[in-house]
C-alpha cells in the first residue's frame, strides 16, 4: 500500500503554506494526502503561552483541518484528501503519523506571539525523531509558483548521507530539476592559509578528500538526472545557509542512533532548520 504524503496544520498562515506544498508533492509522487490536527495543539500552546480567547469548539468541530482539506483539494482538484483530527498533543500525533507516512510536512512557524519559538520545538523535536523524512516549509513559498529550480543536497560522513542522497535524487528526477550536491570542507584549527609552509598541497588534501566524498556517495545517481557536484571550504552550516538562497528544497541526513530518545538533529541540520531560505528536508539516516 503507497504510504500517504502527511502535514500538519494548526490554523497558522505558515502551515497553510505547507499545506500547499504538500499537494504539490503528495501530486507528484501520485500519492494521497492526509492532513492532521492535533486537538491539543491549542491546550500545548497556551500552557507555554497563555492566550486569552476560547477557540475549544472551533479546534473540536475540525475548522482548521477541514479549511486546510479544502485548500488542498482547490489546489489539486484530483488529488485524494483525508483528514484527522487526533486528541493528543503535536509533537506524539506527527511522530506516530510519520510511521505510516512517505513525507511529512510541516509549517515553519505556528499561532501565537512567539509561535516561531513554539512550532519551532514542534519541528524540531518532531524532525529529529521522525521515522520518515520531514519537510519543514521555510522561506517564502509562492503559492502559485510550482517551478522548480533547484534542489540542493548536503553531503554529510560517510555512509551518513545515504537516505539523504537517495531522496535527494528521487526529488530532482521526478521533478525535472538540477540537484546540486554539496560537500563543505575544512583545513584544521591549527592550520593557516597566513602560514606559508602549510598553505596549498595540505589545503588540496582536504579538499580532494572532499571530493572523493561526493563522488562516492553519488556514484549510483540516474543518468536522468542532471547533477552538479560542488566542493566549498568553510563550515557545513553556512555553506549550506547560502546555497538555500533560490532553491526549492534543501536535503540533509540525520542519524538515528537505535534505542535513543529526544532531540536526534545534529548541528547542520538544526541551524538549516532555523535559518534556511528555502523549505528543508531532514532525512533519517541509521548509525
């Protein structure tokens, strides 16, 4: 049975958006869409932040979800909707729904005054124990743009990237679009462009490394698929922060360390998840 595309929505304009999105990508995977409320959302967001007003009856009778189905079905008259409405919090409901989901997508940001900090541990939490990938929809998303430009891939370690790789390039091939693969690389602390004897050939070391890397991992990609190999000196996190400028998706892995609990994002993957100028998949990597 194809495993459906899911997003969350809590009522916000950001989750609107990823409901947008998520038409967009659960139409070209041919895949239905399935859009879930968590009815506690509202009792979570208050306990942290407390809110005047009572919306109890609005959150009970499925407004939100009912509102964001309809989008999705204007936006993609064929697609196959369903929606849920689940009394629990946010963060159990969307990592029990990624057990039997292909995607799930989430908004940035959710309702509130400091909604970014809330959803934004929502996210998090969700993205960093998630067993499918997750799709966080950062930046400004254009409801009617469905171009797709660019999509961007950071090669982690090793065979940490693999999930990563494969989704990376499922989405450029179905997708028509070019997949940029990335792999950023650093000199050690202690040593200096300034310092003449350990300026170029150890410099060339790492960045050959970095390059045998990429073509390791990317040694199986479909001739389909134009593919831009890449190399940059500098840290992972704004290498990546820049190449997220004019694209449409940026990947990353994450591992999974096997009878862990609680956040599992390393450093990359939580900064792009942040700042990133365009939305972010975090993929599930095993150790």
């Amino acid at each position: 049975m194809d495993l459906p595309v899911v997003v969350g929505v809590d009522g916000s304009q950001p989750s609107l958006h990823a409901v947008d999105w998520a038409a967009d990508e659960a139409a070209l995977r041919g895949l239905p869409l399935r859009v879930v409320y968590a009815s506690l959302w509202e009792r979570y967001e208050r306990a942290v932040f407390p809110t005047s007003g009572d919306r109890s009856e609005q959150i009970l009778n499925g407004v939100f979800v009912a509102a964001a189905a309809e989008r999705a079905r204007k936006r993609i008259p064929d697609l196959k909707v369903a929606i849920q409405v689940i009394p629990d919090g946010p963060t159990p409901v969307l990592v029990r729904e990624a057990r039997h989901a292909s995607l799930l997508v989430l908004g940035s940001r959710g309702r509130g005054d400091v909604s970014e900090l809330l959803l934004g541990s929502v996210s998090l939490t969700v993205a960093g124990q998630a067993d499918c990938p997750v799709v966080v929809v950062r930046g400004g998303h254009d409801d009617g743009d469905r171009t797709h430009r660019r999509i961007v891939l950071g090669i982690g370690e090793e065979a940490a990237s693999t999930n990563a790789v494969r989704f990376a390039l499922e989405e450029a091939e179905r997708r028509g679009a070019p997949l940029e693969a990335i792999r950023a690389w650093r000199r050690p602390a202690h040593q200096t462009i300034e310092h003449p004897l350990l300026a170029g050939e150890p410099a060339h070391a790492y960045e050959q490394q970095a390059v045998d890397m990429l073509e390791a991992a990317l040694r199986e990609a479909p001739a389909g698929v134009e593919l831009h190999k890449r190399t940059a000196e500098g840290s992972a996190r704004t290498v990546l922060l820049d190449a997220s400028h004019g694209a449409d998706l940026l990947v990353v892995g994450a591992r999974r360390r096997p009878g862990h609990f609680g956040l599992q994002l390393g450093r990359v993957a939580h900064t792009v998840l942040h700042h990133a100028a365009c939305p972010v998949a975090v993929v599930p990597e095993p150790v």
